[in-house]
C-alpha cells in the first residue's frame, strides 16, 4: 500500500473504493509484493540450487497457493487438510513437503498414500514409518540443533524445551532406527523458529545440520526451515537476506563438494513471503473518552486479527480516510467482548467516526488464525494481481455459521 496523492493505492487502486466495492472489514493482499519478496530470496541464494516451499499456514487461500505455484515455489505443509489445498490448487504431490507435529501415523499414512514428502519429526512416528515402509518410501528428518532462536519465547521453536524436533543429542538413537529398517533418508531438516534476525543463528544451524548430514548417505536435500524477520514497524530492520544468502550458499557449496553430490538447499518461509503483502481494512464505529485515553473502537476484534492479543505483535495502523489529517494519540480497540486491543498510543492522523483504518503485515498469521468468536462472521479476501482486485474468498454469511449445526427437537 502506497501514498500517492493523499491516497493509500495498492497497484493503483484506490483503497477507500476497494473498501466500498467488497465492504468492510476486508483482507486485501498485494501479489507484488509476494513476487518481490520471492525473487529477493532467489536471488540471494542464486549461487546455490535453491527450492522455496511456501509454508502455507501463513495465507492459505487456495488462490494465493496457485500464485505461488505460477511463480515456481513448492508447498511446505503442517497437516493433511494444507495438503489436500496444496493438491488442489495445482502443486503435484512430489512438490509438497509435509512437516506435522504431533499428528497420529495415520495422518502420516494418508500423507505417503498421496505422494508427498514426509518430514517426521519423532523417533516413535521414525520407527512405526520404518516398521510400515522399510526403504520403499523415502522421509525427511526434522532435527532440533537446540539453538536459540528469536526474541519471543512463544515463537521460538528450537529451544531445549521445544516439542520440536528429534534432538540432535538422539542422533545415535535416530541412526540405530534408520539402520534397523534400512530407511532412507532423502533430506534433513531445522526450523528454529520465527522472527529470527541474527543471520549467525541460521549458520550455527546449518554447521549442526551439516555434521549430522554426513551419516546419512542417500540426501537429496537439507531443510533450513525459516524465521525470516520482516519489518512490522516503521523502521524496523529485517534479517539481512543478502549477507546470509552469500554465506549460507558457501558453506552449503563447499559441504556438497565434501558431500560428494549436489544437494537441494531449501527453506519455507511463510511469514517472509506474505506478511506485508497484506492489509487489513476496518472502520471505526466509535470514539470513547475516558479519563484515562481516546479509544477508537473498531468492527473487528481478536476474533478476525489475533496477533496483536496472542504475541504482543505490532500491526502499524493509518487513517486510510484522512491521510493528512493532524496525528492524535489512540487506543485503538476490538468490538469483542473481551479485551482485544490493536494498539495503545498510537498516533494516527485525527479520527471520525467511520473512517477507514489500515493495518499493516496483515498477510502472514492474520486470516489464518480468524475465527467464529462471539459469533462474528470471517471478513472476505482480496487478492490484487496486475492492477485487477479478484476475490478470492466472500465474506461469511449466517447460514455459513450455522452450517452443520443439528437442532434439538423440543
Ligand atoms: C510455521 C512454519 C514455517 C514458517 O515460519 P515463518 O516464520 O512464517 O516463516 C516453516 N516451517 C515450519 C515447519 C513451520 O511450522
């Protein structure tokens, strides 16, 4: 979303029209913006073979999935249902990467039946795969290197207590089971967590991964996962993709000599790829002064933009209406009957009742995470690609709401 003549535009529309012609409150997603973001990371790691998988929880609207699948990009997973929407929005079963956690084998079987790569990421779920396919179906390996990643403690996957992960300390474990059922073991894999801004982070982890790699003879690839910090404020600074894609392709080149063949570096970002691709639209229904602030209280909650309640996220918020107004400070707050505030102190161009708000990094996290709270209904998204807005999800209806609900007879 840019300024231009004291309009906010995306692609050259018009943001206030965009809100008029699909209402409000509207998820609206910039696809130059994903374009952008997944050639500066194929150009950072072009002097390797690279493979981006889009980790497809981030935005999982089948649209933008084809989006992806045009620009060339493969499909992380996390359950079995992102990869049936990875299935039908185009992307062939050997494209798809599927990293659960937690999930029972079954899950794992309907995964293998469908021809997807599988990630396991247990030495229990290890065994019960090696026990049901020997060496005939290749697996992916998810280690945890116990590196600490990431400045918030609920993002940070591979900590010492994480779930995460089989942890490097198994390995002698992990190497008896895939020795015992002869598995084969095509790629190893790390993701230690999200809004990782230490580049030397991602290189500790790639030195663990690359000493485990060498006990396993048959690798087509190594994982590297992601945690690529985007800026969410005004100024802030994201991980330096330029210095890790000239280190990281280095030593990942110089360990295939080593290797002996040529592997696959991947990764799957998802909040990378998406995050400031998007905006979120709502109007402010009411202004409140209290002793204590001035509220703008808007006709959504936590229940369509969760971040800011569950990680103290920060989602920059504009006055689309009025660009050039005076700033005031605000409080900005949810209609949900629970306390859901968007932002303390803000300063944002002088209000009215009605205006139309902006917030930012609404692309990765945001309608993924909507729900049906208060009984709210989910908000429509939009998906600009060359100057034409599509819809490419409606907005909720009751009926919608109600659907498979059974009544009692009384
Ligand atoms: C969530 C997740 C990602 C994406 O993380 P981002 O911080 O959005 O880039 C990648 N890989 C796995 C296994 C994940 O669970």
């Amino acid at each position: 979303m840019e300024l231009v003549n004291q309009g906010y535009q995306i692609q050259g529309l018009s943001v206030l029209a965009l809100a008029e012609q699909f209402g409000t409150p509207l998820y609206v997603y910039d696809s130059s913006v994903i374009q952008r973001q997944y050639e500066r990371m194929q150009k950072a790691f072009s002097s390797t073979r690279v493979k981006i998988n889009y980790a497809c929880k981030a935005l999982s609207n089948p649209a933008v999935l084809q989006f992806f699948r045009k620009l060339g990009a493969g499909l992380d997973t996390v359950s079995i249902q992102e990869v049936r929407l990875g299935l039908m929005s185009g992307f062939l079963a050997e494209e798809i990467v599927y990293t659960p956690n937690c999930v029972s084998f079954e899950e794992v079987i309907e995964a293998v039946e469908l021809g997807v790569h599988v990630n396991i990421d247990n030495l229990s779920i290890l065994e019960q795969f090696g026990h049901a396919y020997g060496s005939r179906v290749p697996v992916c390996i998810r280690l945890n290197p116990h590196i600490m990643a990431g400045g918030n403690s609920k993002i940070s996957v591979g900590h010492i207590d994480s779930k995460f992960g089989i942890s490097i300390y198994q390995m002698p474990h992990l190497l008896r089971i895939v020795e015992a059922h002869s598995i084969h073991v095509e790629g190893l894999h790390m993701h230690t967590g999200s809004d990782i801004l230490d580049t030397d982070v991602f290189l500790q982890g790639a030195e663990i991964l690359f000493e485990a790699a060498v006990s396993f003879p048959h690798l087509q690839f190594l994982d590297f996962g992601s945690g690529f910090k985007v800026p969410y404020k005004p100024g802030d600074i994201e991980t330096d993709l330029h210095e890790l894609g000239s280190k990281l392709s280095d030593r990942f080149n110089a360990f295939c000599q080593s290797y002996g063949k040529p592997l696959t570096l991947m990764f799957e970002p998802g909040k990378y790829l998406v995050s400031e691709a998007g905006i979120f639209l709502a109007r402010v229904n009411v202004l409140k002064q209290t002793t204590a602030a001035l509220f703008a209280g808007v006709e959504t909650g936590l229940n369509h933009l969760i971040r800011p309640m569950f990680y103290d996220a920060y989602h920059h918020i504009v006055n689309v209406s009025r660009p050039e107004a005076q700033p005031r400070i605000y409080t900005v707050v949810g209609y949900i009957c629970e306390t859901d505030t968007f932002g303390w102190n803000r300063k944002i161009s002088e209000i009215a009742e009605g205006d139309l708000l902006a917030f930012y990094n609404a692309g990765a996290y945001c309608y993924t995470m909507a729900s049906n709270y208060n009984a709210r209904l989910r908000p429509p998204e939009v998906l600009v690609i060359d100057g034409q807005a599509h819809l490419i999800r409606e907005r909720e209806s009751f009926e919608d709401l109600i659907k498979g609900v059974k009544w009692l007879q009384m």
